[in-house]
C-alpha cells in the first residue's frame, strides 16, 4: 500500500515536470526552461550569443563551454575522461558567462541563464559521481576484516 502511494505520487510528479504550458507571450516555462541544454539546444545558446552578444562569442570561455557541452551531448567517454584542468577551466568558464548573463535583463537572456545553471550543476554531478571507486571483486579480500573497518 506504502509503495502503491509513492508510486503514484513519484508518477504525478513526472507528470507535472513533463508538462508543460505557454502563457499569453508565448514563453517558456519554468519546468521547460529546467531542462539541461541538450538535443540542440546549446546550438540554440550559440545563436543567442552570437546576436546578443557578438563580442562574447568568440571568447575563450565560449569555445570551452561549448565543447564541454559537446562533448556531453555527442562524446560521453571523452566527457568523463577530461582532466582536472579542463574541468576547472570549464567551471571557471561558466562563472564568467554566468555573470555575463546576468548582465542582460532580457527575458531570453535569464531563461537561457537557468539552463546554463542547471546544465553546469548536473555535469559537475556526473564529474563526481564518475570519482567513485569502484572494488574489483576479482581481488581476493577478506569481506570480514572490511565489514568489520566500516
């Protein structure tokens, strides 16, 4: 019965977050704008900057921000395989963006802040959850001794 509840209630939700509406200017949601930037979209961030904000475009932190996100969308094992470098270098990227971002007060412009936001907490997630150490169970270990140091 407990089960059948969070069942239903992790169900409604899904459906709440995947459902999504335009109001009368025809904009985006919250629960769309929440979605990380795949499927194209960073092409999508690409176009924008480029338009708004020429200058940005060609920066540094641009280019890597957007192969990290390539890398993401198109190349996992290369993704998961940047070194400590280059992912300090894309964090520090972002953080400039981000502030760049912040600067235009249009409504695109904060729309595409919160995918940028969301994008980066969620590849930094994977980047520390891929660390986790991983036993060989092909080893000969003595289960007891480890059972018992935990």
């Amino acid at each position: 019965m407990v089960a059948a509840t969070m069942l239903a209630n992790v169900t409604a939700k899904a459906e709440t977050v995947s459902t999504t509406k335009a109001d009368s200017n025809k904009t985006k949601t919250t629960n769309e704008l929440s979605k990380l930037l795949v499927n194209g979209q960073e092409k999508e961030l690409a176009n924008f900057i480029n338009t708004q904000s020429p200058e940005l475009a060609t920066t540094k932190e641009i280019v890597l921000i957007n192969k990290v996100l390539n890398l993401y969308n198109n190349n996992s094992s290369a993704f998961f395989n940047l070194n400590t470098q280059e992912k300090t270098d894309f964090n520090n990227a972002v953080v400039i963006f981000v502030k760049n971002l912040e600067e235009n007060k249009t409504k695109e412009a904060t729309n595409w802040l919160i995918k940028v936001k969301y994008t980066y907490n969620t590849i930094n997630f994977l980047w520390s959850i891929n660390q986790v150490e991983i036993l060989d169970n092909n080893q000969e270990t003595n289960s007891d001794a480890e059972v018992t140091a935990i």
